[in-house]
C-alpha cells in the first residue's frame, strides 16, 4: 500500500466532459474538473463562487440586450422587447420608443453603432436606423440613401432573366412600362427602377407585366431593352441582412433575395452606393459564388473583412479595398446559424463565432504561418455544456466570454491566450437566461423567472440572483420593493449575515429581528467537483485500483464559507462566527489552507474524491486543493 500526495494548482481547463474521463494523460485533465457550476474560473487559475445578479427593473416581455457606447461616460443599455425599446443608463429607464420590430424579429435582426446611431438590419424589414437626440429622446428611422438630382444611390438588380426586356411609352413624365414577361407586383408601388441606368418610380401597377411610372432622369429612348433593373431592397426582394463598416465604408451583407451578395458603400459616404465608373473611392459589389450555399449571416470587421455565411467564412482583402483590388479567400468550412443571429465577437483579435452545426464556439484567428485564418472550436472539452447558444458577449476586463444557451442556461469561459487559458463553466439560475450584453464594465442578462422577464446585472457585492440591496437609517424589520419577487421564498443577507428565508408577499418580507442593510434575492448553489484522480504507480495508472482520501487541504482565499463532501455527507469545515448555516454575526474573511480528515475506500476510478456545493450566500474562493491518497493496486 502506497500513499500519495496530488496536488491541484489550476482549474484553467474548466468544466470537461466525462467522455475524457480515461485520458488523465492530457493536460487538459490535470487543469480540468468533472462539475463547475456557478462559478468564476480566474486566468490565475483558482476560482470562485460567481457574481450575484443584482435586480435592475422589470422588462416589458422576452427580448434581447443591446448596448450603445455614446462617450466614456454615457454608455446606454437598450432593451427591445416586442415593437418597443427601453434605454437605461446607470440602471435607470431614461427613455422609450416604439419600434418595427415583433420578439421573434428581435432574435434575428443585427446590428452596429456609430456614434450616436445604431443601424439595425433584418431582412424580413426595411433598415432602420436609432438615433439618440438627447438623453431622454431616442428615435428610430428609415435609412436614408444619398439622393442626387432625383436618382437615389442605392443597389438595384436585375431580378428577372437576362432576357426580359422592359420599355417606356415615353421618355420624361408619367410614363406605362411594359415588360416582356411577369415583372410587377403590387408592392413595386414606390420602388425605383432603372431603364439603360435612368430612374423611374412606380406609382401603380397594372399587372404583372404592365406598370406605371414617374420618370426621375429623362430616359435614354423607348425601345424596350434588356438594360434594367430594380432596387435591390424592397418589400419585394426583401431587406439586408446583415452589416458592419469596414475600412471608413459602410458594408451590407446579403438579403433575402441576393443571400449571397455584398455591397460596400462609397469610400466616408455611408450611404452612398452609386457604382459610377469604379473609381478608387466609388462603391463596390459582388456575389460569392462557389460550390455550396453562402447565405451572409454577419459581416465583421477585424484584421481584415471577414464574411460569415451559412456554409463558410471568407475574408475580403485590399489595402485599402477599391473596386479594382479587392480579393475575396474562402478560408473554413464552418458556417453560421441560418435561424438567429448571433453576433460574432472580438477576442484579443481573434472574432469567435457559433457555427452552424452542433455546439461550439469557434476561433477565428488568423494564422501569420499560412497567411490564411483557422476555425478551432474552443468547446472541444465541453460539448456538453453548449446547447445552441442564442446570444454572446464578451466582458473584457474580466475575461469572461458569456454565452446564452436555448436551454435558459449561460456558458462561461473564462479566456486567456497568451497563457492558454480556456476555462468554461455553467451559470444556472431559478429561471432562463435569455439575452446577454456588456455594458462598459457591467455585464447585463434579461432572466426569465415566473413568467416575466427581468433586466439583471452581475454584482460582485452580492451572493444571490435578482437580489435588491436597500440600507435604513433606522434599523426596521420590513423592507418593501420586492414585487418582482412577489410569491417566492428569498434568501436574505441582514447586516452582512445570512438569516431565515422568508416568503414575499404584496412585495414585502418582515425580518425576525431588526437590520439596517440587507440583500434579499433568490438562492443559487455553487459546485465544485474535481475529476478523478490520475495516478501512475508501478504498473502504470490506477485504473482498477482501490484508493482512499486520507486528507484534503484546500486553500481558500476570502472565504466566510465552506461546506465539503468527501463521500459521506456535506459537512460545515468551520469558520470563525459560523455555526448550522445561520450567523449571528459576519464572518471574517478567511484566507489560507484548511484540511480536512477523509475516510472510506473507493473502488469505482470514475468517482470524485470530494464535493463542494453551496447555497449560503457569502463569498467563496479557492486557489488550489492538495490531496494525500492512499493506493491499494
């Protein structure tokens, strides 16, 4: 019988998947565990029990988060739930607005912001663009193309075969347009068209091969041509589906009708997409075309312009871009969610993306070796925790890559390259998180819970989910403002120390004993539990072994809490002013190594050798756990 010590200095490989259970030879084993659960992986390594969701108002209905950076100081958080926006600043609603755009429009639209505009695109509805006026004045309008002497400078296309032709019965005024074959409908009323590249309007349509117009630019002649086209957005042909802006250029990514189309808008003229003679600065467009369906789900501005389609992902080079120069490079063969949006982000100059099929996150890096980008999936180890993401956010600051499941579930890695840091685990809540955003430094979630939808922001002051915190100067044992919890049982922090739940009713609770400051919120209960030990002896691994813990030391950082499983039972390892769950008074900060006695042999190798899991609502870290086991080959 031999006896080892194993000692466990990083958890940065984050929760993995059991299907690893027999490579203990992989580093990723050494770094990994069997369950994270609400928890924060630190790039250092240790870990600790995730920031509180703090309680900022009640949302209209299910939606999605949005945020808008005006300057440094005024950074907004804007709230679309079906056909109406909220805008927050500092947790305060300052304004509203009405929009276009139902709750199943909101999941799919895009979106990208300058300066004090956001231009949101779906291509089920015309463009539209949010305009901040002042703070408490937001308005939303249609995009507006460049207008020169009655021509609009926008995209058209010719829709319908190279062989229709289309005339005019006269050159200048209302003019009958007459087509060779099924062109119009109803909704071309108010279209432009182009014959040999003069504008017309449609004022109404005849049927499907006769309509009439007002001609904008006089015509060029009479005689029916094949030289003609539509604009290429409309209620007809639909609207575009994605866009970003790329190289002081404004860059529109598919629509309905052209999925796999791209328009580059003039050289510091938005919206101006007039093609004119290709000069350097003049607008650019092109299909991509190749041996499968590229339907543009994001286009995205990084080292180079990189265009996500629902069969692969591309880049456009040039510097800088111009009609002339302007090269296009399948790089994978991932593609993109056809049925949502989800907006691709930057990560230390990698842009990560949700590919199309499975679950995943995908890298995509650009590769100095082979000049070309690569697409690795950073959710290799924990295929399990990834449930058709809808949305995802990236807090900086922190390093912490946050990832919406369809499942009400949100996906954590923690990310660090430069110290190959790829670190995930699994936020769950009494309800569903639905959308996700950062805000500056803030990271806010819209949470599901009991049939309303809830705007809550992580808080790394307080220990249980949308939880209001609220002070007295005269110590009272009723606190008020609580609706939003109206019915449930709450836990709650009084004067820094956990006391008896109690149940919210006409949005109040009375304490059994009187506080000056409280947190009151819903529970969530942390989990830590490591894989099980690889341990080579004599005849290789331990696999089909016995072994017994004899003991576990754990160093703890700022810990007022611990309650730990060793195989029988969670016992409280004790604190300083902890005693049954409940304190008299806040605990002191623990830092430092606590050990504990274990007992009992383990013949299943599949088995964790200890457990934490709690829901006390006090601080908790752990750097790094060493364990001395007792081998019997």
């Amino acid at each position: 019988m031999a006896r080892l010590s194993t000692h466990k200095t990083s958890f940065t490989a984050g929760e993995i998947s059991s299907e690893l259970l027999g490579r203990g030879d992989l580093r990723a084993y050494e770094n990994g565990a069997a369950k994270l659960r609400n928890v924060f992986v630190h790039p250092t390594g240790g870990l600790s029990r995730r920031a509180g969701l703090r309680f900022v108002d009640t949302a209209s209905g299910p939606g999605r988060l949005v945020p808008f950076e005006f300057n440094t100081e005024q950074v907004y958080l804007l709230v679309f739930t079906d056909l109406k926006g909220d805008v927050y600043l500092s947790d305060t609603k300052v304004a509203s607005f009405d929009t276009p755009w139902t709750v199943a429009e909101v999941s799919e639209f895009s979106w990208i912001q300058s300066a004090d505009t956001v231009l949101v695109t779906h291509s089920g509805s015309a463009p539209k663009k949010i305009i901040r006026i002042s703070e408490t004045d937001w308005q939303v309008q249609d995009w507006t193309f460049i207008e020169e002497e009655d021509r609009i400078q926008q995209p058209h296309h010719k829709f319908a075969d190279d062989t229709v032709t289309m005339g005019a019965s006269a050159t200048s005024g209302a003019v009958t347009l007459t087509a060779s074959a099924e062109v119009f409908v109803s909704d071309h009323v108010g279209t432009r068209f182009r014959l040999q590249n003069k504008e017309v309007e449609i004022t109404a349509v005849t049927s499907d091969t006769v309509a009439t117009a007002t001609v904008k630019e006089t015509l060029a002649a009479t005689t029916p041509s094949k030289d003609w086209e539509e604009q290429s957005f409309s209620a007809v042909r639909g609207w575009p589906a994605s866009c970003c802006f790329h190289q002081d250029r404004l860059v529109i990514g598919g629509s309905r009708d052209l999925p796999n189309q791209l328009w580059l808008s003039k050289s510091a003229d938005l919206f101006n997409f007039d093609l004119n003679e290709g000069l350097d600065d003049e607008s650019i467009e092109f299909a991509i075309l190749s041996d499968q369906v590229n339907a543009i789900r994001a286009v995205f501005s990084g080292r180079h312009l990189q265009i996500f389609t629902s069969g692969a992902e591309w880049m456009a080079t040039g510097s800088p871009m111009t009609p002339s120069n302007i090269q296009l490079h399948r790089q994978t063969r991932i593609g993109s969610p056809v049925t949502r949006w989800v907006p691709p982000r930057d990560v230390d100059g990698a842009t990560l993306f949700v590919p199309r099929k499975g679950s995943g996150l995908r890298e995509f890096l650009f590769a100095d070796v082979e000049q070309a980008y690569q697409a690795s999936d950073l959710a290799t180890l924990a295929q399990h925790l990834l449930n058709d993401p809808v949305d995802q956010d990236y807090d900086t600051p922190k390093r912490l890559f946050h990832m919406v499941m369809s499942d009400g579930t949100l996906g954590t890695v923690t990310m660090y390259r430069t110290e190959q840091v790829t670190a995930w685990t699994l936020q769950e809540t009494d309800g569903a998180f639905k959308s996700v955003s950062v805000v500056g430094e803030d990271t806010y979630v819209l949470v599901e819970r009991s049939g309303i939808t809830l705007i809550e922001c992580f808080d790394e002051t307080i220990n249980t989910d949308a939880a209001i915190m609220q002070s007295s100067g005269a110590a009272t044992a009723l606190w008020i403002g609580l609706d939003h919890l109206e019915g449930r049982e709450v836990t709650i922090v009084a004067d820094g120390a956990p006391v008896q739940s109690k149940s919210v009713t006409n949005g109040e609770v009375t304490l059994d004993d009187i506080a000056s400051q409280t947190e009151i919120g819903l529970p969530f209960t942390h989990l830590i539990e490591p894989l099980p030990p690889y341990i080579q002896t004599g005849q290789g691994g331990n696999q089909g072994g016995r072994l017994r813990p004899v003991s576990i030391t754990l160093r703890l950082k700022d810990t007022s809490v611990l309650h730990l499983d060793t195989g029988r039972g969670s016992v409280d390892v004790p604190f300083k002013g902890f005693g049954d769950g409940v304190l008299d008074a806040p605990p002191a900060p623990f830092s430092g190594d606590k050990t504990v006695r274990a007992k009992g042999w383990k013949r299943d190798g599949t088995e964790s050798l200890w457990r934490i899991e709690q829901s006390t609502p006090l601080p908790f870290s752990l750097l790094s756990v060493a364990t001395e086991i007792s081998v019997n080959g």
